[in-house]
C-alpha cells in the first residue's frame, strides 16, 4: 500500500522473447493487475488459476492486458501466435531423437546449457538405450548434445551435418 500497488496481480518473472506476451508489450518484471478487461482480484495461486482460466490462449484470439511498470500503467493489446514445433531430427543409427533448445524449454526443464540439441527420445534396444557408463546409460531424455567429435554443435541443423560428416568417416 506504501507503493500505492494494487491488492492483487501477477509479477511476470519471465516473458518470452518469441512470445505473443512480448511482441504484445509485455516484460519481465511487469505487474499484471488486468487480463482483458477483468482486474486481478485474487493473489497467489488463486491469481495464477484465474489468469490460466481467464486467457485460455486459442491461436488467433486477441486479447488485452494492463500491466504497472515503473509506477505507471501500460495497457497493452495483443494476438495469441502459433507455437512453431520445434525442428527436430531423428538419428536411426544411434536411436534418438533430437530438438532445438527453445528459451521456454531451457525454463521449463531447467536447463544451464542452451547452445545445443536436446535428446526428446531414445529407442529402445538402440545405441543410445543400451550404452553404459559407469553402470548409468549412456544418454538420456533432455540431455543436451552440445558438440559432436568435438564439434560445436548449437542447433538441429548444425548436429545433422556434423553427424554426417563424422558418418562419412566412418569405414564400411
């Protein structure tokens, strides 16, 4: 009350840059006291559900916010966007599966390194599945692959042509 701040909102700890949020106005560190139109009357959890339940975010569906940053109230308005999938390769001969490291997985799953591809699946029965290391597979789901044969390899694209090269080396 002594920042003359609203009773209720949501501090957003974190906005993606490739976010409908962002490219709406949104930032990390923003208040949001108002989701289209409604006040934030709730606080905590309770704010959280109701701001998870007020947007349910439908691609394509427009929607508005007012958010308290620096002391002054911004009203920001906005689309929903598509999630683009993230570019993926699968790797037959070692049998796993790889993805782009996106700024909302490296959050969600508490990633410290975003230069690279994550392991998204492991075939069973393939390489990757049955080799060990010190009695613990070799590798595993959300391991990321950050160089191939010493060989940086920071996306999906970059760990295919690392890949084949290293399997052109390889003797018949």
């Amino acid at each position: 009350r002594a920042s003359e701040l609203p009773n209720s909102g949501l501090w957003l700890s974190h906005v993606f840059q490739d976010s409908s949020a962002y490219k709406a106005g949104l930032r990390t560190g923003d208040l949001l006291i108002e989701i289209n139109d409604t006040p934030m009357r709730l606080t905590g959890r309770r704010a959280y559900r109701f701001f998870l339940q007020t947007l349910r975010p439908r691609e394509g569906e427009p929607f508005t916010a007012k958010v308290i940053r620096d002391g002054e109230e911004i009203r920001v308005k906005g689309r929903i966007l598509e999630r683009p999938d993230p570019d993926t390769l699968r790797a037959e001969d070692l049998g796993i599966t790889v993805t782009d490291i996106h700024e909302s997985m490296a959050i969600r799953y508490n990633l410290f390194e975003t230069d690279g591809v994550m392991i998204t699946n492991i075939k069973a029965g393939s390489p990757a599945a049955t080799g060990r290391t010190f009695g613990e597979p070799l590798l595993r789901n959300r391991d990321v692959i950050t160089a191939l044969g010493g060989v940086p390899t920071p996306d999906v694209e970059t760990f295919g042509q690392v890949l084949d090269t290293i399997r052109s080396r390889k003797p018949a």
